[in-house]
C-alpha cells in the first residue's frame, strides 16, 4: 500500500470520496482539495454531508452555490444542506396531495420521505446540478464531491419505474417509496450525472476507510455494489495508519491495524490501495488540512474535562436495575462498539439478580458473549440476511398480485434500502420481546426513530386502505406503544468522542425524540483520553477527545460514561470494567 502522495497519483476531474461516517472522508477531501489548488489547479469542492463539518474546517462561512477561499487561491467550497433540500423535496411531493387524500395516508406519505435515503436523493438532486453544468466543467481542472451516493441510490435512479407517481397507492412500508416521484423533469440530467458516474476517464470514486475490519468491510461492500453498476473507476484510501509504537497501547494499536490491513477483504485487493498516517490532530484550521498528507504536529489541547464525576458503566447498569427497566436498546452507527456495551449491560443486570434475554444480530456473538455458569442469561442471534430475505418474500408475493413488472421491479429495489432491513429485523426483535414477558430484553442493533414512524404511519394507513402489502404483525403493533413508555424502555446510546459520530448520534437522538422515545445515557467507547498512553501522537490525540466528551456531557446532562480503548475483543467479567 503506498502513501497518499497526489503529485505521484493520475487524478481524474470528478472525484466522488465515499465511505461509513467517522472514516475521515470530508478530511481527505479536503486534504485532497487544498493540495490540488496549491499546485495551481482550479478545484470546486461540494460537500453533501449532513454531518459535514466543512464551515469549521475552512474557518470561512459556506454557502450552497460556492465561497473562494482566501487563504487557497483557486479553491471554491461549497456546503449543500440535504436535510434542507430533503424538507423542501419533501414538501414538493407531498403539497399535489393535500386535501385530496386522507391525513393518514398523508402522514404515511410524509414518513416515507423522512428517512436517509430521501436525504441522498435531495442531495444527489443538488449535485447534479454541479456535475452537469457545462461552465463548471470549463472552469475547473478538478470537482470534488465530499459523499458520493450509495449503489442503492444509484440502482433507484436507473429505474424506468421510478419516474412513475405511485407513492399515493404504495403501502408496502419500504423506506424509498415515491422519493423520486417529483422529478420528472430532470430524468435527462440524472441520467447525465450518472453515465459521468460510470465513466472511467471522468471520474474516480475514492472510497475511504480506516485500518479496521468493520470500515473495510463497509469499503468492500460499497466497491462491490458500485462495480455491480458498471462504476469501476475505484480507488482505496486508508486513514488513520500507525507506522510505529513505543509504549503498550500504542503497540496494541498498531498489532490491530496491521492484522485488520492483513486481512483485508478480497473485493478491495483489485483496487488501488493508498494509505494516510495517523495524525494527533483534528482536521479543522488550514494549517491542519494542508499538513494531512504531508506531516503531523504533536499539538495537545489546552481543553479541560467540565466535571470531575465521569461515571463506569456499572452506574448505567444500577439506574436501569433500579428504574426496573424491561426492554433495554443500544443504538449507534456501526463499528462504535453496540454489541460489547449490551453484552455488558446483559451480564451486569444478571449479576444482580434479574433474568435476562440478550438479543443480538452480530453473527459473532455467540461466541464471544456467552458468559458460562450464568443461569439468569439467554440469548438469541438474529440473522439480519434471513429476515431481510423472509421480508422481501412476503412483500414482493403480495406486490406481484396486483403490480406491473416494472412496478414489481421499483418495489424490489426499495426492498434493499437498509430502512427495509430495519423493518424485518425489527419484526424479529418484536417477536423475542413477545415470548419474553418475564425477563429484561436486552437488544443490540435497534431501528432508528424513522424506522418506528414508518411501521406506525403504516399502521393508521392500513386502517384507510384495504388493499396492502406487508402487512404490520401483532408483535410490532404491541412493541411500538411499549417502547413510547419511558417507565419501560430505555435507549443507550452509543459513540465515539469523534466528530462525526457524534453528530450522527445527536441525529439519531432527535429521531428517537421525533418518534417520541426518550434516550438517557450516553457511551463514549474506545476513548484513547481514558488510556493512560504516552506516546506523543496517541497522547495528542486523546486530548483533543476532551471537546466530545464535554458535548456529550452537556447532551446528555452529565448522563454519560467513558469507556478506555482496548486492544482485545472484550468478553466475560471483563466487559464490566471501564
């Protein structure tokens, strides 16, 4: 794998960067922008991140059309707002509607539209825009997109039945439904922005990752789904390498990385692989984004931890004893660590006496959480691929009943979106809480506030519409009041004290509110600051955790804990030490 070196690398015009958030890659866009325009290229840089963090990294007020940057002569930014021109889109379908259909179909309408993948059409929608004007093209030697669109998205858009306005008749409860029913009109520049997507000579998709088996899996799945396209024109960028060690944690952490990068998946190894080192600081500030790919600055944060009471994760562990909590949650985005923290939460409960069912849909941990000699645990594994399959059966049976081929066709594509998986695991989880009245439910991988909404607005248009397509169980019709009750449902949430996973937790946190179930205590896992490292780069690093952890702090009320990094995949007693 060789170093990141731009001068050394053949880029294309368009450069889409991609990846799971939290890898970094509005950092190496920005990175890569800055070094272009430095060696006197015109670039254009447009972010889509709702999590984007680019006004604070170019110190400079952003708009959607695009700001010059001083201190980069020959760099425009540009910082879309999807979840605005999601609300707006949103609106724009709906509006036709009101008045003429009844409230709860609207309402079913509206939650269709709410989820993730409306937001990326909205700013696929805004990006066409960019990657289709002429003058642009002319005006710049290089156009950076920070996120590009998933293989999901992609199959969506090419769709002939996309185009069809079917949303007010559609029931089967599916995330996508309908989001494209509102742009007829610019079918021909979608279909421009893609085929530019595809061609190899325009464009380059940088999917970026971290030296970490989940990331990297995540990175395989997105080079597969995107060469099932025809998009080929792929590149691997690995962030946050440790090239070397001096003290134990330090050592731990590069063994990890170089065991993740050993392993590293099949799909990826065609691809070309460079990688970016670790660097001890926070990509914000231009002497910061112009020194990513060139060199580090051991800088330690002048920032103070705001309370001195951090709680373990035992005192989690107590208030859901005492509040007598029946169905407990982890959420967070992926790769933050969920299945360990419920894992711990099961077995700390047990210990006090309660019985407990640990649910889980990682398929390793059975083996890793099976905690011998403890009769107040089970446990059961959901497999997230067979739900997902059962779900899909049951819909598309019913939607081939009634729908034409290339409605049947729209409606399998949707039927792939990860709110649809959501949805059929959950079915699953509601069926384990049924069977599980006399125990604490403990459940690792819970759906998002967007996904309940979904399930409950369906529930009403059911009651409007005869006709539907998967249908809603009585097991999910019983759970979601249940979990409205704050006496007996509890949500951990779970992230890292990292920009972006914080953002995304605070998103998912106003989604849990929107859906009307209330959250409390908040997990910082894997935190280098709670180490005692002494390495220079870890131990810069882990002050500039300090700014998360006092926002978590003052998200949470103070009801939040710190979990220390570790090495090893945590098990046993083990699981119960912060």
């Amino acid at each position: 794998m060789k170093s990141f070196e731009l001068n050394k690398i053949s880029l294309t015009k368009y450069l889409f960067f991609t990846g799971k958030g939290g890898v970094g890659k509005t950092s190496i866009a920005c990175a890569t922008a800055v070094t272009l325009a430095d060696s006197g290229k015109k670039v254009l840089l447009v972010s889509t991140d709702p999590a984007s963090n680019l006004q604070d990294v170019f110190s400079t007020e952003l708009d959607g059309k695009g700001v010059a940057i001083a201190e980069v002569p020959g760099l425009v930014v540009a910082n879309l707002d999807p979840i605005q021109a999601a609300a707006e889109y949103k609106e724009s379908v709906i509006a036709p509607y009101r008045g003429k259909l009844p409230d709860a179909v609207l309402a079913n309408m509206e939650e269709q539209l709410s989820g993730s993948c409306t937001v990326e059409i909205a700013a696929f929608n805004e990006f066409t825009n960019f990657i289709t004007d002429e003058t642009a093209a002319k005006e710049y030697d290089h156009i950076i997109f920070d996120t590009a669109p998933t293989g999901h998205t992609l199959r969506m858009l090419q769709l002939p039945s996309a185009w069809s306005n079917f949303i007010s008749e559609s029931t089967h409860g599916a995330s996508c439904l309908g989001q494209l029913s509102g742009l007829e009109e610019r079918k021909g520049m979608y279909k421009q922005a893609v085929n530019t997507l595809a061609d190899g000579k325009l464009t380059t998709l940088v999917l970026v990752s971290r030296p970490e088996t989940s990331p990297l899996s995540e990175a395989e799945r997105a080079s597969k789904e995107l060469a099932d396209l025809g998009v080929h024109n792929q590149m691997l960028v690995v962030n946050g390498v440790l090239s070397a060690y001096d003290d134990a944690i330090s050592e731990s952490l590069y063994n990890k990385q170089q065991k993740a990068l050993a392993a590293i998946p099949a799909e990826l190894k065609n691809i070309a692989a460079f990688f970016v080192p670790l660097r001890a600081y926070n990509i914000t500030g231009m002497e910061n984004v112009r020194n990513l790919l060139t060199k580090d600055l051991f800088t330690v944060s002048s920032e103070t931890i705001n309370t001195d009471n951090i709680p373990t994760l035992n005192k989690v562990i107590d208030d859901l004893y005492d509040s007598n909590k029946k169905v407990i949650f982890t959420m967070g985005k992926g790769g933050v660590g969920k299945t360990s923290i419920a894992a711990a939460i099961a077995l700390g409960l047990s210990e006090k006496g309660k019985k407990v069912h640990l649910t889980t849909t990682d398929p390793a941990a059975h083996l890793k959480f099976v905690i011998e000699g403890n009769a107040n645990i089970t446990m059961s594994h959901i497999d997230e691929k067979a739900e997902l399959k059962r779900y899909q059966e049951e819909v598309l049976k019913k939607a081939r009943e009634t729908m034409s081929e290339d409605d049947v066709a729209y409606v399998e594509e949707d039927l792939r979106s990860p709110c649809t998986q959501e949805i059929a695991v959950f079915r699953a989880f509601a069926e384990v809480v049924a069977k599980s009245e006399n125990e604490v439910v403990v459940i690792d991988t819970a759906p998002t506030g967007h996904t309940l909404l979904l399930l409950d607005s369906t529930q009403s248009y059911h009651k409007e519409v005869k006709r539907t397509q998967g249908d809603v169980p009585e097991a999910v019709k019983k759970l979601l009041p249940r979990l409205r009750n704050a006496d007996e449902t509890s949500v951990v949430i779970v992230t890292l004290a990292e920009t972006t996973p914080v953002y995304e937790a605070m998103r998912l946190e106003e989604d849990l509110h929107r859906a009307e179930i209330a959250t409390k205590w908040w997990v910082i896992n894997s935190s280098l600051y709670a180490t005692d490292t002494t390495n220079a780069l870890l131990k810069a690093k882990a002050s500039h955790e300090i700014e998360w952890i006092n926002k978590v702090d003052e998200i949470s009320n103070g009801n939040f804990v710190v979990i220390k990094w570790k090495a090893e995949d945590v098990k046993g007693d083990a699981l119960l030490e912060s």
